[in-house]
C-alpha cells in the first residue's frame, strides 16, 4: 500500500500537466511537496533529510540550467549576430523537390540545431525555413518534429545522458557492478546500437507522412522512389553520431553526426546521387505558387556563410578537445571542483560540482562571448541577448528541472526511515518488476521515457522523472540495467514528436492555429512505429 504514496506525485504530475493544462513546473513543484509529504508521514524520515535531498536536488537542477542557459545563449547570438539567417541561405539553392528538403532541413538541419541548442529550437527554425520553401505550416511542423527524434538521444551537450547519470551514479557500483564512467560508457553504446536501425528509418518515415497526408495522390510511389536516397542521409547521420558517442561521450553525437551528415548529404543532391529523377509536388489545394525558391537578393547577406558557421566549429573543436582522452585535458577539468555538504552522519549528502566540465560553461558560454565579437554586436544588444537568454532558461524549465529533480533526490535518498521501509525507488522497483516480469519489462521501458518526455516537453525532464525508477526495475529484474536505462532516454527522445510544449512552439512560429490536437494524433503513429522497431531490436540485441 505505501507505493501507492510514491506513485500518486508522479500521477499527479503527468493528469495535471495533460488533462487540467497546468504549466510543467507548477505540476512538477505540486508533485515535490506530495514528495515531501510522503517522505515525512509514510516514511517517516527526518525532516533534514528531506530538506538536504532537495537541497541536492537544487544544485543537480541548477548545474542543468547551466547547460540550457549556454545552449539558448548561443542560439540568441547566431539569431541576433544574423548568422542564422545567412545558413539559411545556404539551402536556398539545393533540390527544389519537397522530400529532398524534408530531409536536408528538418532531418539534418534540425539535428544540428538540436545538437548545438537543443531544447525545442529545431522544430522551431526548420519548420519556419520549409514554409518559406512552400511547405503547407501544418506539413513543415510535423516533418520537423517526426525528424527531431533521433538527435534529441544526445541533443545539445548530451544534456539528457548528464541528467539521468547524475542521479543514477550514486547507486553505483553497488547496484550494478560497474563504475561511473564504465556506467556511461555502456548507456552511450546501448543508445546508439538500440536507437540506430530506427534511426535510420526516421527521415524515410517524415518523406512517407508527407507524401501521403499532402500529395495529390494517396500512392507508396514518391516514398518507395525515395528510399535509397533517405537511407543514405540516415547512414550520414548515424555513422559518425554513433562512431562519436563510443569515443567522445555525450556532448558530441549529435551535433558531429548531424555536421558530417550534412555535408554527405549536400554533395550527393549537387551531384544527383540516389536523388530521384521525377519531382514530386504537393496537391493542388496546398500548392503556393507565390512562394518560389528563395532568390539571392540584390543586397549581400548581411554575415557570411563561414562567419555564420564559425561558432559551431567552435563549438564542435571545444568538445572535441575536451572530451577525447588523448589530450588529457578533461582530469585536470574535472580536478576543478568544489563541495557543498547538505547533511553529514551515516548517510552524508553532499553536491560535487566540477564547474568546468559542465557544457553550459565551456563551450556554450565561452562560445557565445566570443561570437558577440565574430558578429560585432554592441553591448545594448550583446545585455538583451543575455537577458532573453536568462528569461527563457528562469521561465521555461527552471521550475521544472529544479522541482523535478529534487523530488527524484527524495525518492533516491530515502533510506533509513522510521518505518523500516527500503528506499522508494527500491520498492517501487519490486511492484514494477512484480507486475511486469523480466520478459515483459522491455516493452514498458521506452513508453515510460515516452510518457515523461511528452507531458513535461523535455527528454531531459523524463530523465529526472523515471531513469532512476527504471535503474532500479531493471536490478530487480536481473536484466540489464544499462540497457533499460537507455530504453528509457531512447522513449524520451522519440516523445519529442508528440511533446506538447514543442507542438505548441512550432506551430506558432508558422501561425498554425488550432491544429495541435490534430498534430499530436498524427504524429503519434511515427511514435508507435519508432518505439515498436526499437523494441524489437532490443530483445534481438540485448534481451
């Protein structure tokens, strides 16, 4: 009976964020203080206990924040600076036929979007690039987010791998057997080997919803004509995205992944490779003969193409220098630190922060300073962009992430209560374990991360919601916690074709009024059909 006491500020979270429309971290911050109230009535834990546990909570929160401050920081540079306009123009003189730029903008685009900003941005900037190339609004958002899956496994700086390890670390290696960094080594290695063959069909899937929702005829033809073209786009993408993860860490996949991609992808369309002969157009009641392909116009763009790719490089170098053991750079980084005890006796709770290691900070911030001087902006507009920057990241999921995770620290440092209970995410464990069954768990675990990404907007948010609790199902399932972890991440990022706050977003960057319900729906079949092959390839592969 007592996990129902556990259950009910999760359930409370996900009826009050869907059915009463009430904002993630209001829902969030009600679900903490059902937390709080179960820790100290049910069982029956010291109140300094509860307080220090959200206290670390606090801290966890406030280290993520970092990350999307930087993330957001750079996007209202590159916005500001112009240069996002002058990478637009860069697609201009691509494949005028509508699959081609589905998967150029919204698969390869987008995923560079994601992997330097992350957050909600590349359904936002794709979807409003491809309606200026003629797209109907409603067809442009729902390829942008059908393609904003797969990179958001990494998204900007491997935000969602930090999220979930950062809770997940204090139960190694006594759950597991494994240490930290052999923990994330095998969570990035199972990422990218159960996420991969869906992946790849994720580009294949946005050309196949287009082409049947908004052509004139209802025929498999312009998908199947499309095949070996989206494949190899896929396999531009994925190859280095997994190559990337295995030796560089988190921060990198994506944003490595979907640079090469790009620029394979590219070359193949100015060299018609695979790219298929006949054209396809949209139906005659969507077709916007006033919108042609963007012209050059008669002024030179305003930053040029290499200045406007700059700070990605940067970005890209940064990581690269950082992360990879043969420069040795990130021991001394991570040498850097400071401690913050919350409670000491028995079981001490304490927050570690090696500040240097954190993306927000280097590269994200330090990117940012520098490309205010690459796109010479002033200082009035260099303080706007900061304050936009901080109101977005204070305002959006700053609520969100801290009532989150400190809910999570509670339930994960929640032994040793006067009631004799084990800790909560350990109970809650055995009933998902005693419900399920080990052969039956697999299935469950993606639509969990699903679940968590699309009621609170966030596959970061899903992993301060459920990797735990999945962590500790799969120990008490004896099958492997590693890969049920990233069965996890893997639902939080395809939620993200469905996730309400970035419907919202997108469809008002287009003016699409009305349409979200409808959009969800739609969307929510590409979900089914990613979660079922990434399912399938997991009992193949690891089950």
């Amino acid at each position: 009976m007592h996990i129902v006491f556990v259950l009910l500020p999760l359930l409370a979270a996900v009826l009050l964020m869907t059915l009463a429309k009430v904002k993630p971290g209001i829902s969030l911050l009600v679900a903490w203080g059902m937390m709080v109230c179960t820790a100290l009535f049910v069982w029956r834990l010291p109140a300094l206990q509860v307080a220090a546990a959200s206290g670390l909570g606090f801290f966890k929160a406030v280290e993520i924040l970092f990350i999307i401050f930087g993330a957001i920081l750079i996007l209202e540079t590159l916005t500001r600076g112009r240069a996002i306009d002058a990478i637009n123009r860069g697609f201009s003189g691509g494949s005028d036929d509508p699959r081609v730029q589905v998967i150029i903008i919204a698969w390869l685009f987008g995923g560079l979007i994601e992997g330097a900003a992350g957050f909600g941005t590349p359904a936002a900037l794709a979807a409003p690039l491809l309606v200026g190339l003629g797209f109907p609004p409603l067809a442009a958002v729902m390829v942008a987010l059908i393609c904003n899956s797969l990179p958001v496994s990494f998204g900007g700086a491997g935000v969602q791998t930090h999220a979930a390890l950062s809770l997940i670390e204090p139960q190694l290696p006594t759950a597991s057997g494994l240490d930290y960094a052999g923990f994330e080594q095998g969570l990035l290695d199972a990422i990218t080997n159960l996420f991969g063959p869906a992946g790849l069909v994720v580009p294949l899937l946005a050309v196949l919803f287009l082409t049947l929702g908004f052509g004139e005829k209802k025929s498999l033809r312009p998908t199947l004509e499309m095949i070996p073209f989206a494949l190899f786009s896929g396999l531009a993408f994925i190859i280095p995205w997994k190559i990337t993860a295995h030796f560089a860490g988190p921060e990198l996949p994506t944003l490595l992944g979907a640079s090469v991609g790009l620029i394979v992808t590219l070359l193949a369309v100015r060299f018609k490779f695979l790219v298929p002969k006949r054209k396809w157009q949209f139906a005659g009641k969507y077709r916007r003969a006033d919108v042609p392909l963007p012209e050059e116009e008669e002024t030179a763009p305003p930053v040029s193409l290499w200045r406007a790719w700059t700070p990605y490089a940067a970005i890209i170098l940064i990581l690269l220098a950082t992360r990879l053991d043969v420069f040795k750079i990130y021991p001394h980084l991570k040498n850097i630190s400071f401690d913050i005890p919350l409670l000491g006796g028995e079981r001490p709770i304490a927050f570690h922060c090696a500040w240097l290691t954190n993306p927000g900070i280097l590269p994200f911030i330090l990117v940012a300073f520098f490309s205010v001087f690459l796109f010479g902006l002033s200082r009035r507009q260099t303080a706007e962009i900061f304050g936009r920057a901080l109101h977005r990241t204070l305002c959006g999921p700053a609520l969100a992430l801290i009532s989150g995770v400190a809910m999570v620290q509670i339930m994960i440092n929640s032994l040793g209560g006067a009631a004799g209970y084990d800790g909560m995410l350990t109970e809650t464990a055995h009933a998902a374990a005693a419900w399920t069954g080990a052969k039956a768990y697999p299935i469950l675990a993606p639509w969990i991360g699903v679940l968590g990404s699309f009621v609170s907007g966030s596959c970061t948010v899903s992993n301060v919601l459920f990797a735990s609790l999945q962590f500790n199902a799969a120990e008490k399932l004896a099958i492997s916690p590693v890969a049920v972890v990233a069965l996890q991440q893997i639902g939080g990022a395809i939620g993200n074709m469905i996730c309400v706050n970035n419907v919202i977003a997108a469809c008002a960057t287009v003016d699409v009024k009305g349409e979200d319900g409808k959009l969800i729906l739609i969307n929510t079949i590409p979900v089914i059909l990613t979660v079922a092959i990434v399912t399938v390839t997991a009992y193949l592969v690891v089950f």
